[in-house]
C-alpha cells in the first residue's frame, strides 16, 4: 500500500514549481517526507547581443558567472549545517560546479543546473521537511533559474505586471524565509555584475528578462555613478538595537560620519558578530568594525558591516 504521507514532486518547468509552490502555501505537504526530480529544470542562459560579443566573453561578464557559481555555494551552506560556504568540502564544491556552454558565433550561455539543485535539495533535507521544505527548495530553484522573481531588481515592476499576480505571491514567500531573502539577495548581485561586465551591449535576455541598449546603459550608470563605495573600517557606538525575523536593524553613531543605519541579516555568519555588537551595547562600549560605505560626493548614503578585526571579513566587500 502506498504511503501517503510520503510524496515526490517531479518539476520540469517554472509552472511546475510555482503550481507546488502555491500547494505548499494551502498546507498541502505539511507532515509529509517530500523528496524531488529535476527534470531538465532549471537552467542558466544569458545570451548577450553586441558589436564585441561573438563567441567572447568579457572579464566582467566572467567574473558575473563566477559570482554565481557563488551563489549555489552560498545558498548549499546555507541551507545546511555549513557555518559559512568556505566550510563546503571538495567533494560538495565538485557536485555544485556548474559548466557554463558557450554557442560558436554568439555570445549565449547556457548550463542545465538540476543536478546543482539537488544537491543544494539534498543538503536542505538534512533540517527541513514538510511545507518548509518544499517552499524553501522551490523557491531556491525559482531564484537560481533565473526566473524574473530572481531578477525583478532588473526590471521595474511596471514591466513585470502581466504577471504580477503569480510573481507577487511568490515574493511575499521569498521575503519572509530569511534564507531566501539571502540566497535572491546575492543573485541579484551577481546578475548585475553581468550586466555591467556587458556594458556596451545592444541586448541582453537574462534568464525570464530581456533588456535593451538603454536599459543596459540605464543599470550600468546606475551601478557606476549613483554611489561610490569606500571601506569605513572605525570604531563605531552602538545607538540602538531592534529585531525583526529576518534582520537585525541597528543605530551606530560615529565621530566623523553621524548616524549609521545599517540592516545585518540573521545568518549563521553573523550570530558571533551580532554577540559581539549586542555587548558592545549593554556595556556603552564603542565597536571596530570593518564596514563597506556608499557615498555620493562626501556624504555617506548607507553602509554594510563586512566584518571586524576579532572575527576577520565574512563577506566579499566586493559583491556589495
């Protein structure tokens, strides 16, 4: 007799995962064991169209691919009992290597990624089960396929309302699961640098988006000459602490710069440094802290905690 409380989802396309998805959200799976297929879904393709785009690839459109690849190690520890991506063994960083194809006479890229998938699936298995499971997985895949809910920081949402309804929905899920907020997060950061790295290209489609020369340049100078970024490594006061579930917000107050407002995201990454943060309050204590800061002109806009001198850096300052 057939077990019902254990199922297997077989997804082969977008709607296959957003229709399972919206299953998950009406308690569908709640209790249930659930493993998965990936059946040729999802993938990369990122074709690019330009006077210097035929069967070559720009440093920086390689570096976008690089960070992607990222992005799977990234999301795999994170979903896992990995303190951090750098934890991943050779053994787990050969399942996720993804091999990008390159087309002869064009600048298309294409790689399957169901097998990085489940991996990444498989590794999420160990802790969840049930609802959280499903939406978590589903939601990863939806990101990494380059989906335009793992893309909508690319277009306006304008652009994306004939389908806003589904992409909508799916949002709302993403934006309360902390680890997906993390996982779209750092997606969204390494499609831009592809779109940079193509700066003076005429197209671009990026997975479910396409994008013209304007709105190209439109990213690019948006990217280059709205902010500038600077390390502001200092000893910084610590004004005020709130939590929410999936970030701590927090006031630091400094010498030369005034109030700092800054969002440090709940990961496993961050617990010691929050610790470390959370004393530094109670006792009135300033903190050194290595922190990535944007400014237009001489004013600082806003700022990242990228580490400190106790705990090193944690994140890439670069992929802020």
């Amino acid at each position: 007799m057939e077990d019902k409380s254990e199922v297997e989802l077989v997804i082969s396309s977008e709607e296959d995962a957003f229709y399972y998805l919206k299953l998950a959200s009406e308690g569908e799976f709640a209790g249930k064991t659930v493993s998965f297929e990936f059946n040729n879904w999802p993938r990369l393709d990122i074709n690019i169209k330009g006077e210097r785009y035929k069967s070559t690839l720009p440093t920086g459109v390689m570096k976008g691919l690089v960070e992607y690849q990222g992005v799977l190690n990234r999301a795999f520890a994170l979903l896992g009992d990995h303190a951090s991506a750098k934890s991943i063994s050779e053994s787990e960083r050969q399942d996720l290597e993804v091999v990008f194809e390159i087309s002869e006479g064009s600048s298309d890229i294409s790689s399957l990624i169901p097998d990085q998938l489940w991996t990444i699936a498989e590794q999420a298995m160990l802790t969840m089960s049930g609802t959280e499971l499903v939406t978590t997985v589903l939601g990863v895949a939806l990101i990494i396929g380059l989906t335009k809910l793992g893309l909508s920081k690319l277009k306006s949402s304008a652009e994306l309302a004939s389908e806003k309804l589904k992409y909508d929905f799916a949002k709302d899920i993403v934006e309360q699961n902390v680890k997906l907020s993390q996982v779209n997060a750092d997606l969204n950061k390494a499609m831009l640098t592809v779109v940079k790295g193509a700066h003076d290209a005429n197209f671009m489609r990026i997975g479910g988006i396409t994008l013209d020369g304007a709105e190209i340049e439109n990213l690019t100078q948006r990217r280059r000459s709205s902010t500038e970024k600077r390390r502001i490594d200092d000893l910084f006061l610590v004004k005020k602490l709130q939590t929410t579930d999936a970030k701590w917000k927090i006031l630091f107050q400094h010498d030369k710069y005034g109030f700092i407002k800054v969002d440090l995201y709940k990961t496993n990454e961050v617990d010691k440094l929050f610790d470390d943060i959370q004393n530094a309050f109670r006792n009135g204590h300033a903190i050194s802290l290595y922190m990535l800061g944007a400014f237009k002109g001489d004013k600082l806009i806003s700022a990242t905690i990228v580490g400190s001198p106790t705990l090193g850096l944690l994140f890439n300052d670069e992929n802020y």
